[in-house]
C-alpha cells in the first residue's frame, strides 16, 4: 500500500562517472515488491520537486537505495549536496514490475542505471535462496563504471546466476562480449530465450532497443515486463 513518510539520508556511493547510489534510512512499517518504485520528493531552489526511483535495494536490507545518472536538474543537485541526516520525503512503494508467481526462469536486459530493479529481483531471490533461474543481460558504456558489477560478478562466480556484461567501448584487454545486447548475443548464452520470463527496464531509448531485442527472439507479449525510466527523455 502506497504511503507517506519522511526519512533520513545517509549517504552516497559513486561510480567512476556521474553515476551515484544514495542510501536512505527505510522506515518503520515500508514493505515492497522487489520491481517496484518510489518517488521522492526534494525541496530544491526550484521548489519543490519529485521523481520516480525504482528500489535498487531489496526488501532484506536495511536502507532504502536508489541508483541514478547526475546531471545539472535542480533534482539532482539537491540530492548530492544532502548532507547525511538531512530530511527527505518519500512515498511508496508503486508499480506492478517483478517476477510472476509461478515463473520459474527469468531472463533482464537492461543497461546502466537501467539495472535498479534488476538489482533489487536478483539480490532478493538470491538473499532468499529462492532457486530462480536468471540471466542477465547489461550493457554498459566502459568498465569504468558498472553499477553493481562487482556483486553480480560475485554471484555468478557462485553459480547462482548467469551473467552477461557487454560494453560499448571496452579496452582492448577485455575478455567480455562487446557491443549492445542483441538477440543474437542473447541467444548465445541462454536456451531457449522464448521459454524465459523477460524484464526489461531503463531509460526510454534503452527499453526501444530491447523491445526489438525482445520481438527477435519471439517472446511472447505476455511474457515480457517493461519499466520506462520517463523523465529520462527520448535521447536517455
Ligand atoms: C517508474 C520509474 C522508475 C524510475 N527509476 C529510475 C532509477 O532507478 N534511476 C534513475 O536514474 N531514474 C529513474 N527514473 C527516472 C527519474 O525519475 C528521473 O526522471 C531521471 O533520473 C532524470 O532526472 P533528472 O533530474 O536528471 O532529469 P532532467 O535533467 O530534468 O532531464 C533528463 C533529460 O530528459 C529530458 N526530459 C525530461 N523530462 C522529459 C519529458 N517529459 N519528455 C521528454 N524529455 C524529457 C530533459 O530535457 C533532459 O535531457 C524512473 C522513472 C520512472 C517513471
């Protein structure tokens, strides 16, 4: 049930660049559905304005967190000069995205700060040593920053998940796939694509690029979720 609450900042992990994760003191009484989102509203010299954040945290942890592109927005910029103990307001959680009962293999191509609730799915079956069976898919620009690359990498090394990194513009030591997630990459790793439940999630541009990804392998709809970033615009 969606609700109302002011809760404290408590701090910030950056990646290399101009990507960060802010964590928040989780209330008293706030459950979620790994998938779903919140909003969060700031005062900033603007006035005041909210946003949409999909949980990167899973419902086993003890903060709220959110993973987001910086930017010059008035949003943005509050939000990186809070000072940890600051007063934030959030409401939550919303959204129907997650995994169906009863779904047994799931497949996530996502890309960048796109992964928040691919994060939040993955951390949570594992946590809850659930059995999922899941592959994913992330695109990322450069090694320099993967968000939560190090933990999925930690995962797949259990064999707790299979995991595919592809980079846009890797150096030229790097073992991994190159290039976007197409439906030929998917298909190299996963069996069966069409048999996977499919979540994907992020900014505009990225959910059109899988939506063809997704329409190649042929998914059927009803075995496809999608988040759309909105706010993020057509040029991501
Ligand atoms: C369900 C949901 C979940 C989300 N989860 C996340 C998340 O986990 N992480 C994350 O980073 N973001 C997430 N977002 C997006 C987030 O709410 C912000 O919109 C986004 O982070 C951009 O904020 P900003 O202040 O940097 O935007 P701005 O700098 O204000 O805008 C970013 C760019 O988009 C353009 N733009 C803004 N609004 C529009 C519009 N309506 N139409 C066209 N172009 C526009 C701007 O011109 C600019 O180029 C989510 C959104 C939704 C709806």
């Amino acid at each position: 049930m969606t609700a109302e609450y002011d809760i404290a900042y408590l701090g910030t992990r950056s990646c290399a660049v101009g990507v960060a994760s802010f964590r928040f003191v989780r209330p008293k009484g706030y459950s979620f559905i790994p998938g779903q989102f919140f909003t969060l509203t700031l005062e900033t010299h603007e006035g005041v304005t909210s946003k949409q954040f999909s949980h990167a945290d899973a419902p086993g942890d003890d903060a709220i967190e959110l993973t987001t592109r910086l930017s010059d927005s008035a949003f943005k910029q509050t939000l990186v000069h809070l000072e940890p103990g600051s007063i934030v307001h959030i409401s939550g959680p919303k959204g129907r995205l997650g995994v169906p009962e009863g779904a047994s293999a799931v497949g996530f191509l996502t890309g960048g700060v796109g992964i928040t609730p691919a994060r939040s799915i993955i951390r949570d079956a594992i946590q809850r040593k659930s059995g999922l069976d899941i592959a994913l898919f992330y695109g990322n620009r450069d090694e320099d920053c993967i968000p939560y690359g190090e933990e999925f990498r930690s995962y797949a090394a259990a064999q707790r998940m299979a995991y595919i990194e592809t980079l846009d513009h890797p150096l030229p030591q790097w073992a991994g796939e190159a290039g976007f997630i197409t439906a030929d990459l998917v298909r190299r790793h996963v069996a069966d694509p069409a048999a996977r439940y499919w979540i994907v999630s992020g900014p505009p541009p990225m959910v059109d690029a899988m939506k063809v990804v997704v329409g190649n392998l042929g998914v059927p709809a009803d075995s496809v979720a999608y988040e759309l970033f909105a706010g993020y615009g057509p040029n991501g």
